[in-house]
C-alpha cells in the first residue's frame, strides 16, 4: 500500500491553479439545442451528441450529431429523426470507427421504424461519416427512453434507461417506470432484458461493463420492494446495481438519506471500485457534510460516493455552497484522481468565481475526495455540463448548454446551443526529466493504443501503479514513429508506458477502461 501510494504521488500532476479555456463552441440554430455526451475519437477530435429544435418547418425535436476536429472546427453535422421528438442521449464511438447512439423517440416514419407506440428506446449505428448503418426500436406500447449505451467486449451493446411499458420487449415491470437493461449483439438483436425496481418509480441514468465481464447501473430509485431494499425514505435514493454478464443481480445498494438523492454517473475505479456523482438534498444516513441549508430551505449538493468492490463507501464527499449544484459526469484521470462538471448556483463554500445565473461547475479531486482546484465557466444567463472527459493530452473536453452571450460563450447562436469547451491541460512535470510522448491516444482505451513519437522506438514497457511489469515489446529494426499497442488483456486500471529509441526515453500515464 505505501508503495502504491509513493507512486502514486511520484507521477501526480502538482496542480497550482485550474486549467485555461483553450477553445470554445457554441453549436446550433436560432432556436434550442442541447449537447448531452461527448467522446474523444479516435482522430483526436470529438463526437458530441444531443438534440435540435432549430430545423425549419419542425416543431419537434430531432436527434443532433456533431463531429468535431481537434481543434473544435465542425468536420459533419447531421439531424436524425421523423416527425415525432427524438433524442439523441448517449453516444460511442466503436470499433469500426463508427458510432453508436441510443436515446428515444416517438416517430415512426423518417428514420425511423418498428415504433411500438408511445415513446421508445431508438439506438441508431453510423459509420464513420455519420451515414445510418441500421437503427432499431426497442420498447411497448407506454413511454420507454434509453439514457447510456456501451459497446461490450463481444462486439455487442448494453444500454439502460427506463420503461412504463410491460408489453412488446419488455417483461418483469414490477410497477410504475421500473429501470430496463437490454443487451443486444453487434446487429441489434436482443440477447436478454431485464426490468429492475419495485412497485413505485425506478430510473436509471448509466451501465457500463466492468473488468469481470458484468455490469454497474447507476439509478434512482423511490421504491422499498421488489427488487429494492434499504431504501431510506419514500424519495429518491442512490440504487447501484451490479449484474453479471447475464443479466443476475450480484449485489445492490441504496445509497443517500431521507431527502431526495439522484446518481448521474458511474465508473470502475483502478482499484476494483467505483466512484460515482449525483445531487443530494439529505444531511444524514449516508451523507455527511450537505453546504445547502438555507432559512430552512434545503437544496442540494454533489455527492461524490467512493465504494469498493462490492459497494461499501469508502468516503463520500458533499461539493458545493449554499445554494444548488447539479454534477452529471465524474471519472477518474490520469493521476488517480476525479474530474466532476455539472452546474452551480452557489458562490460560497467550495465555490467561487461564478459569472452570473447558473455556470457549468468543473472541480478536480485527488485520490482521496480532496478538491485540488474549481473552476466556474459561463456567462450571466445560464450554462449546465452533461458529459465531460479526460482528453489525451491531459486536458479536459465536456458538452451541454448555454443561452450567454458574453463572459466565457463567445458566438451563441440565438437561444440556448450545445456549448462544447476544451480546457487546457497542465503541463506534466515527471521528476526523472523524461520527454514527453508526442501523441497517445485514446486515452482513457479499451483495446488498443496508438503511440506517436519524434523518433522510431526500439522497445515500449508498461507497469502499474505499483511498479510491476505487466507489458514488454521489443521493435526491433522499424522506422516507425506510429505504433499500436494492444492493451485489451489488461485489467481497467491506471498505467505508466515508456517508449525507448536509441537516445531518448518517452513516458506517459494512461487509463484503461
């Protein structure tokens, strides 16, 4: 553990002040826009998701997709839907080099077909120029809306959301919106569905697969029964759900107090863990620490929730001031520790800096849920982050919303637009004077990395934070300065690479998920 630890503080990044706006981008029409996720590519650039209300002689919403070059310059943009509303929520990009999104949609013409009434899950795959592969409807005949997709390891797609219906795909509504998990194959065709609560309101907000080959869901939950226990109030609790690959629940918790507490966002943690965000408005059971009491007036906080590999906290940390915060994204980085972004309306406690109504919220977290630094971004109107992320070069990208003309937003369009802003990293100070690598990317990875340097490299190593070898390549006689690294039999975790040419030595940090 103290090795680990004396690592960890060797290749920490010392953070004096937040980090710069290096670019910005309002993106949209003269009406509403809302950017809901964004990844990194595999380009370098980024693939931002979300919805449209600016298409003349459409008064619904339509699906909105931007493809992004490194330095924010639109590469393609396209609108998908049919005449009803249509969301885009979640997007990937996958191992084609296309992309996957899934939302929901009430059309049943245009793009889209095999609506089974009401709203449904829509997940549409693009290739890599946004043209349509396939689309698919997923639901019954009541309101069914999909909020996260992940490609998983066998080439196919699990995604969660919620679901009223208890007709067409779904089966086991215990009442009410119960959480519905669906995995599908590389085609599209369903594999197994699961509804997941009790007899009162249950959501979900994100799935992801974890290193065993099984699934976290991060919901909300109101129920006490069914598939649910612990809840502490009739509210809103905090419900994580481990599933393994087959869809069994493992474990579940309820997590919060006897308020109202909502998660947004989950991930698997280098350690076996998870770290997680959402809102809470409790200041007891298992949260300690709420800033947002008011004249008696509760309102809420970040709540950042550590737990181990079986769901028992290990710290939890309120963020935010007196008046409201709203986190949507959290992972962890590079250095270990977390990157959360959502919105606040406080000006006090841990926040400072804000620039008039509501401003995105972006705060840095060491290992242990100490803020390293915050910083507000925005305008005198209104500005939220949805999705936010690590970028390659240590810096940072997220996407969401702005109506400002004046402060950090610079072009708004008229109304509110997605707003995408890339932050600058900070510059990497490793104490043994080593060059820095040229490009490595993606980072965070799955399967693969590709390494970039100034000179051909005769061998690449990788450890773990502990120090131990866990990859070695000898290149013997290449000219190459672009290599593929295959890291897809590595546990998730943080890693140190060293790349090695004749003079020189390269080393760089990476995350794999």
């Amino acid at each position: 553990m103290k090795k680990t630890l004396l690592l960890l503080a060797l290749f920490s990044i010392i953070i004096t002040q937040a980090q710069s706006i290096q670019w910005q981008k309002p993106l949209g029409g003269p009406q509403f826009e809302e950017g809901r996720c964004i990844q990194q590519t595999n380009d370098g650039g980024y693939i931002v998701a979300g919805y449209s209300h600016s298409s003349i002689g459409n008064r619904n919403e339509e699906a909105y997709i931007v493809k992004l070059n490194a330095s924010g310059t639109i590469e393609w943009e396209k609108k998908y839907g049919g005449t009803g509303n249509d969301f885009a929520r979640s997007i990937q990009q996958t191992a084609d080099g296309g992309y996957m999104i899934a939302g929901s949609t009430t059309s049943n013409d245009g793009d889209v077909s095999g609506n089974h009434g009401g709203a449904d899950y829509w997940i549409v795959k693009l290739d890599a120029a946004g043209t349509i592969a396939w689309q698919k409807t997923y639901g019954g005949t009541s309101y069914d809306k999909a909020e996260s997709i992940r490609q998983t390891s066998d080439g196919g797609y699990i995604m969660v959301g919620y679901a009223y219906s208890n007709n067409g795909d779904v089966s086991g509504n215990h009442g009410e919106a119960d959480i519905w998990i669906v995995k599908i194959d590389a085609t599209g065709t369903i594999v197994w569905q699961k509804s997941l609560g009790g007899t009162r309101d249950d959501f979900a907000e994100k799935i992801i697969q974890t290193a065993d080959g099984g699934y976290i869901m991060a919901g909300g939950t109101t129920s006490n029964n069914g598939d649910v226990s612990g809840n502490h109030s009739l509210g809103l609790d905090f419900w994580i759900v481990k599933l393994d690959g087959t869809g069994t629940i493992t474990w579940k918790k309820c997590l919060g107090g006897t308020d109202e507490d909502f998660p947004t966002s989950i991930q698997q943690t280098t350690d076996g863990g998870y770290i997680l965000t959402g809102n809470t408005g409790s200041t007891n059971g298992d949260v300690v620490g709420n800033h947002d009491i008011i004249d008696n007036i509760k309102t809420n906080d970040a709540w950042v929730v550590k737990l181990n590999a079986t769901g028992t906290i290990q710290w939890q940390k309120c963020l935010g001031g007196t008046a409201s915060e709203d986190p949507s994204s959290i992972q962890q980085t590079s250095d270990g520790g977390y990157i959360v972004a959502g919105d606040t309306n406080s000006n006090d406690g841990d926040v400072s800096g804000k620039h008039g109504n509501t401003d995105v919220w972006i705060v840095k977290l060491d290992v242990t849920g100490n803020i390293q630094w915050q910083k507000c971004l925005g305008g005198s109107s209104h500005e939220t982050v949805y999705s936010n992320q690590q970028t390659s070069d240590g810096g940072y990208i997220m996407t969401g919303i702005t109506n400002s003309t004046d402060g950090d937003v610079i072009g708004n369009n008229g109304n509110f637009d997605f707003w995408t802003v890339k932050l600058a990293p900070v510059i990497l100070g490793l104490n043994d004077n080593t060059k820095s690598i040229v490009k490595l990317y993606p980072n965070p990875a799955h399967e693969s990395l590709q390494l970039q340097t100034t000179n051909p490299v005769t061998a690449i190593k990788i450890t773990d934070v502990t120090g131990k070898i866990v990859k070695e390549e000898n290149v013997k006689g290449s000219s190459n300065t672009i290599h593929q690294i295959n890291i897809e039999s590595l546990p998730q975790g943080l890693y140190i690479l060293e790349a090695y040419t004749g003079t020189e030595k390269y080393t760089e940090k990476f995350l794999k998920n």
